[in-house]
C-alpha cells in the first residue's frame, strides 16, 4: 500500500468513527475536513491506481473504498455502476 493509500484509509476509518458518533456525541463532530482531506488525497492518486479504488473513490463510496484497501474487496457487494 502507498503513503497516499494508507493516508486514505486512515481518514476513512475515521470517517467511519465519526459517522458512528454522530447519535450520541455533543457537539456533532465536523465531516467537513475529512470529505475535504479525502479529496485531496484522492487527487493525489496517479492515473496507475488501482481503477477500482479510484472508481469507488470519485463516487464517494467510501465503505467500498475502505474494505477494498483493507484487502477485503470481495466483500464489496456490486452497486448499480457497471463497476460496482
């Protein structure tokens, strides 16, 4: 895995904690600067990135993103995209 790569999963992991606290936490935690981290990262994958990720990465599916850089994209159930 990249320093990018694993910069990505870091911030979706905790995009995922965030998200999980959202019911309970006060104040609400800001998604904003993760979204925004994310992109950034994702404009600094090379064009020779796996094609999946980038797919799942421009489309926002960030669930998809995080279990294919866990090394668990066959658990990634295929969406309406031709390539999810």
């Amino acid at each position: 895995m990249t320093e990018t790569e694993n910069a990505i999963l870091t911030s979706l992991i905790e995009l995922e904690q965030a998200v999980q606290s959202l019911r309970t936490a006060t104040p609400k935690p800001d998604l904003q600067p993760i979204f925004a981290r994310l992109d950034h990262l994702t404009e600094k994958l090379p064009p020779t990135a796996d094609p999946s990720l980038l797919h799942y990465l421009h489309k926002k599916s960030y669930e998809k993103a995080r279990i294919f850089l866990e090394g668990r994209d066959a658990e990634n159930a295929r969406g309406g995209c031709q390539r999810d």
